[in-house]
C-alpha cells in the first residue's frame, strides 16, 4: 500500500465522530470522583463548624470548645492558659480559695495551640481586663507545641473546627494551607462523624454549661494510671517561643509564669526534663504518684488536681508575699 493511501486511511479514521453516549458515559463517570470530594469539603467548612454539630457530636470537648472567647467582662485577676493538662487539671476553685483572687481556666487542648497558636487567649483579652497573673501551664514536651506534629496522641479536630467558627472562612482555610493535611484530614473525618452522629441525641444541658459552672476547669473520664507505658518521647523546649509568650503578654500590670506540667512518679522524663527546662519555666519539675492520673500520664484526675492546683496558688502567693499586696491591678 501506498504511503499517501495510508494518510488517507489515518486521516478518514480520526474524522470519525465520537459517539454522543461515549461523552456522556465519560462524563457520568467523573461527576461523582470530582462532585464528592466537593460536597464533603463544604458540608465540613458550612457544617462542622456549627453549634448543632457539636451538640450531637458527643464529645464534650467539641461542644464547650472556645470558652475564654465567650466570656464578657469576666472577673479574672488570675488566668489560667494551655494546653489540656491545664483545662482537665487546673482547679480555679481551689486557686481562689488560697489566693483570695477570681481565678478562670480558659486553656484549650494543645491542638489548638499548634492550629492557632493564642487566638482564645487573644480573643479572651479583648473583652477582659488584663489578669494580674498569666500561668502558661503545659505538658513538657509542648513546650515546643509544632514538634509534637509528629504525636498521634495530639488531635488538631477540635482546633480547626474552632479555626472555620471565625468570621472569615476564607482567611481561616488559606491559613490551614501551610499544613493541608490537618484541613483534608479534618474535612474527612468530619463528614464522616456527621453521618454516623446524624440521629444522635445532643448532649445534655449540663456537659454544654460544665465550664461555665467550674470557671473553666474541664472533665475527663477514663481508668487510673496503671502503668508508664506509651508516654510522649521527651522534647526539648523551644525558648524562643516561650520568651515570646513573656514578652507579648508581661505588660499592662499581667505577671506572667510559664508551668510544665507535674509528671507521673515512674515518668523517664523525671530524669530530663529539670536540667532541660531550667531557666525556661518558673515552677520546679516534680512527680505525683501514677493515681493521681489517668492513663497515659498527662492529665491528672480529680485527686491529682489539688497538688497541681495548690503548686500554681503557692507560686501566686509567692509573689503577692514578695510586695504585690492581694487586690493590685
């Protein structure tokens, strides 16, 4: 066969039309791999977000989150922030009793602040008078709160479900883009606990209002610590953040002290952390027996809560005994 009349063939072939149903399969076939991912991406910005979700979400985590940016012109001469050790474990009660200040424990689960760094704290100062005392209390390893990106323990759903409740849901998700895969793993996950969450009961009246009637402090209901067992790998701290908290928020009268969290007896960090932490923090690392936590070693139960509560209202009276009388602003 001639080469022209091979041409010839190749250009009659491709002048063939494509059969109308071949486009339409085509296209049926991509609607629902380009129009799904779609849907689930804005039912977790426009739904996720909302109160009704969090009601019927069952976690009491989801539904009291962002109680400092509630609070209006609270009475909080001292102010409580950081991370969950802090909410489950910081008793407002207990610290006004032995200081004679209002106290408010408006920290959030450290996920919130890898996420969005102060924002609560912020939003809470904007409302309130400045504190007399700012207690920063942390885990020791979130003392560097972006290396624990890498903690499969440290869940961020409840800091961007906070992060899209902010009036600019555009400036919200083009600042979650510096990590995506928090935004598209939280998307998914979303979705998914709205389906299986959809019949679900709201949580009760008094799981909403918990912080409200304990000035903050949070709830958490799991065994007593048996075992030292699956602890977070130890971290140094990164000083440079935590001479930023000191400097950005030691003004208009605030004294400002910078906690790690009190460790379990059996805890390996006993023997890094002192020497790590020396002239970062203000209190003294030191252990409480394994009862008086729950499982997994960072959240002291209701017993734990008084040493680690009196610890911050020793600190306070410290420093109200060294020439700052009770009641200065």
């Amino acid at each position: 066969m001639a080469a022209s009349d091979i041409m010839q063939d190749s250009r009659e072939e491709s002048s063939v039309p494509t059969h109308p149903g071949t486009s339409l399969q085509l296209y049926l076939y991509l609607a629902p791999l380009i129009l799904i991912p779609i849907l689930i991406l804005t039912f977790a910005i426009f739904v996720v977000p909302t109160e009704r979700f969090a009601e019927h979400s069952g976690d009491p985590f989801l539904v009291t989150l962002g109680y400092g940016s509630q609070l209006r012109n609270a009475d909080c001469r001292i102010t409580i922030y950081g991370d969950s050790t802090a909410m489950i474990g910081v008793n407002p009660d207990l610290i006004q009793k032995r200081t004679g200040l209002s106290t408010c424990n408006i920290a959030e689960t450290e996920g919130m602040t890898m996420i969005n760094g102060t924002m609560i704290l912020d939003q809470f100062l904007e409302h309130n008078s400045p504190p007399q005392f700012l207690v920063f209390l942390y885990a020791p390893e979130d003392l560097d709160p972006q290396s624990q990106r890498s903690n499969a323990a440290v869940t961020t759903f409840e800091a961007v479900t906070y992060r899209f409740r902010q009036p600019n849901k555009l400036l919200s998700l083009l600042a979650l883009m510096r990590h995506p895969d928090d935004f598209f793993s939280w998307a998914i996950h979303g979705a998914r606990w709205g389906m299986d969450s959809f019949f679900a009961k709201p949580l009760p009246p008094d799981i909403r209002l918990l912080r409200f009637k304990t000035h903050g402090q949070s709830a958490l209901k799991d065994h007593t610590m048996t075992s030292c067992m699956g602890l977070p790998r130890t971290t140094p701290p990164n000083r440079a953040w935590v001479n930023a908290l000191r400097s950005k928020y030691g003004a208009n009268g605030t004294t400002v002290l910078v906690d790690a969290m009190l460790l379990p007896e059996c805890d390996p960090g006993l023997a890094y952390y002192p020497h790590e932490l020396s002239g970062v923090i203000d209190n003294r690392i030191s252990s409480l027996p394994m009862s008086d936590f729950y499982n997994g070693g960072r959240h002291v139960n209701p017993t734990g809560s008084e040493p680690l509560s009196g610890m911050i209202a020793d600190q306070i009276l410290v420093r109200l005994h060294a020439g700052q009388p009770i009641g200065a602003r």
